[in-house]
C-alpha cells in the first residue's frame, strides 16, 4: 500500500512536471496559424546598431563587413568591455578604412569589464537622446541580407515594439538541433498570440525610449529577454520573427554547449522571478498567460520532475512492482531515463526527440536554479577561442 502511495506521488508530480510542456506547444502551433506578417512600407525612422564587444580580435572586422553590406545605412554604436586583445584597434582602423560604411559611429571604452547586461545598461544611457530604431547584434552573429530593412519595415507597425531574428546555429549537435525548433515553434507562436517575453540578443530591435537602463537589472544575463518583457509590459508588442535569421557558431562540445544552455536558462529563471506580480494580471492580458506558462516550465517543472525522480528512485528500491500502476510507472521512468540518457548522448532517434530534448532542457533549468540558490551568477560571458577560429575562417 505505500508502495502505491510513492506512486501516485509520482504520478501527481510528473503530470505537474509535464504538463505545460505539452499544453504549451499545442496552444503554440494553434496560434501560429494567426501568422505574422511583416508590413510592406519601411517605417521613415533611422536606425542605430548597438555593437557590444569583448576580446572579439578574430570576427570583429567580419562583423563590421557584415553590417557594412547590409541594404539600410545606419549609426553604429560600439561598446568595448575592457577587451584585453586587439579588438578594439582592428575596429579602429577598419573604421578609418571605410568612413563610408556607416552614418556615423561612436566607441564606449568601459573600464573594467562588467558582463553583457552592464555594458548594454551603459549603451542604453548613451542612446538615450536617439529617436529611431537601436538594433542590438552580437560580434559573432552575421544577419542574413536585407535583415535591417526588414527590421524597419516592422515598425511602420505602431504596436510593434521589438523584433528578435531567429537563429541559424552551426555545429549544433543532435540534441540541440531538436531544443532550437521546439523553442523556435514557442517563440513565434507566443508572438503571433501576443508576444513572447524571450528574444535573442544576437538580432534583436527595439523603438528607441521604449526601454531604459533601469529596466535591466546588470548581475543577471538574458538582457535581450529583459528588454522584450520590459517593453511587453509598457503596452508594445515583442515579436520573434521567423523569417529574419541570423547565423552563429554553437561551442563544439557537448560539455561547452549544455554550460551554455545553463548560463541562458539562469538568466530567464530569474527574470521570470523577478516579474511574478505579472504572472495573473488581467491588465496584461493574453501576455500574463504565456508568463504564467513559461514561469510553470522554467520554475515549478524542474522541481516536480526532479521529486518526481527521487520518489521513483526509492519506490524501485523499497517496493517491486506489484499492481498495474507500478509496472506502467516503471516502463514510463525506464523511457524517460533512456530518452534522456540517449539526448545528451546525442543518440537520440524518431520516438524519443521529443521527451529527450524536454529531459535535457529540465537538466539545465535545475543546475540554473541550484546554481542562483547557492548565489552563483553566470551573467559574465566567456569567450571559447575554438568558436573564434571557426567563424574567423568563414
């Protein structure tokens, strides 16, 4: 009989784990049938292309080539935290050698090097005068051509106040191939209901004075989902573009890219802490309900999973299977176990893609929450010089 207990605990707690992974992905592919449509008409406003750099020597001049070539001139703003190479003088000169490439730009030099997320606050105290369009891009991310056009003509769109580009990634392997598209198919369908509360900070554009310094708090990272929610909340829409991609370079380990994916799920854990008086406000609308859905994933889902996990662990110890129920449990744990095992392996296979990027993406929030429970921030970013060199030869 307690046997039975621990599994029906079990079973309490896996439905709770589970749960909104599957509801939210039916809602989404529901409502990306109200497909975005990106306006015709450019919007008249100018742009301004927010540039943050450190120890980016290798693509920096690639990056600026990139931007150089794109159909729509624009400001540049580059802000360098306290780069210990020689990027900021190979930006230098390249600027001198092509004074044409831009309207015009300006370099922040900051002091000592702070995180992503301070360097963005300090750009944002800079900008704050400007009208326009700001289009924040990564050094190791190349838009597709046309991507600042195509940025301008979504603002001709009133409600629009940011748009994030979708994201092509080299050297993803099998398990994050399958985590990009399913987080892709959430991010376009919570834009086409309302709008989504994460955009990636390698293309991502917001209406000038829409968002301010102090709407980001600087010790933690996800800046770029700071800045959509904040906008969201101030009454814009924040939008993740399918068809505006950009392309970067995963790390090419396992190992480097599940820390990556730690450092993400970090971020987004504690901006969704942080906005829980929003999670049942009517005044928000249909944006409360994709916060509160995201808070159940990001939040409580890690949790019950992982009770879920250690009442199966003792029931397999203590009990054997003795009733329906307890076999179907054990043949259910066995499947995650392996579906999850198998991913992370990248060995994943049609049957178990599915569960096994859930089982994975449920690892990184849990080593997130641990980490921001023991006080551990990760909003600093590293560099991996692997990841320089192969985007330096492309």
């Amino acid at each position: 009989m307690a046997g039975e207990w621990l599994a029906y605990g079990e079973l309490g707690l896996a439905v709770a784990g589970f749960a909104p992974f599957a509801l939210h992905r039916w809602s989404c592919g529901r409502w990306m049938k109200q497909q975005l449509v990106c306006p015709e008409e450019m919007s008249g406003l100018d742009m301004t292309i927010l540039l943050p750099v450190w120890n980016e020597g290798l693509i920096i001049e690639n990056k600026l080539s990139n931007l150089a070539k794109q159909d729509f001139k624009s400001k540049l703003l580059l802000i360098d935290s306290a780069s210990t190479d020689d990027t900021l003088s190979k930006a230098k000169s390249w600027l001198e050698d092509f004074p044409d490439a831009f309207d015009s730009y300006r370099i922040i030099e900051m002091p000592q090097r702070l995180g992503k997320t301070s360097a963005v606050i300090t750009a944002l105290d800079a900008l704050s005068d400007e009208d326009g369009i700001i289009v924040m891009t990564d050094a190791d991310a190349t838009m597709m051509p046309g991507a600042l056009s195509r940025i301008n003509q979504w603002f001709s769109n009133p409600q629009i106040g940011a748009v994030g580009g979708t994201p092509i990634r080299n050297g993803e392997l099998g398990s994050e191939e399958n985590h990009r598209d399913l987080y892709t198919l959430l991010r376009v369908g919570e834009s086409s209901h309302d709008s989504t509360p994460f955009l990636e900070g390698s293309l991502l554009a917001w209406r000038a004075g829409s968002v301010i310094a102090t709407d980001l708090y600087a010790k933690a990272n996800a800046d770029d989902a700071q800045i959509s929610t904040a906008i969201r909340l101030k009454g814009l829409r924040s939008i993740q573009d399918p068809e505006l991609t950009f392309t970067d370079q995963m790390p090419l380990t396992a190992k480097e890219q599940r820390r990556q994916k730690v450092r993400r799920a970090q971020g987004l854990v504690r901006l969704l802490s942080r906005k829980r008086k929003f999670w049942f406000s009517k005044r928000q609308g249909r944006f409360s309900k994709i916060l509160r859905r995201n808070a159940w994933m990001h939040l409580l889902s890690p949790l019950a999973i992982t009770g879920a996990a250690m009442l199966a662990i003792f029931r397999n110890i203590a009990y054997l299977p003795d009733s329906n129920l307890m076999f179907s449990l054990t043949l259910m744990e066995f499947y995650c176990l392996t579906s999850w095992v198998l991913t992370r392996s990248n060995k994943s296979f049609f049957g178990i893609k599915i569960a096994g990027t859930i089982m994975c993406g449920l690892e990184s929030l849990l080593v997130a929450i641990m980490l921001a429970g023991r006080g551990k921030s990760l909003h600093m970013w590293d560099q991996h010089k692997d990841v320089r060199d192969a985007l330096s030869k492309r």
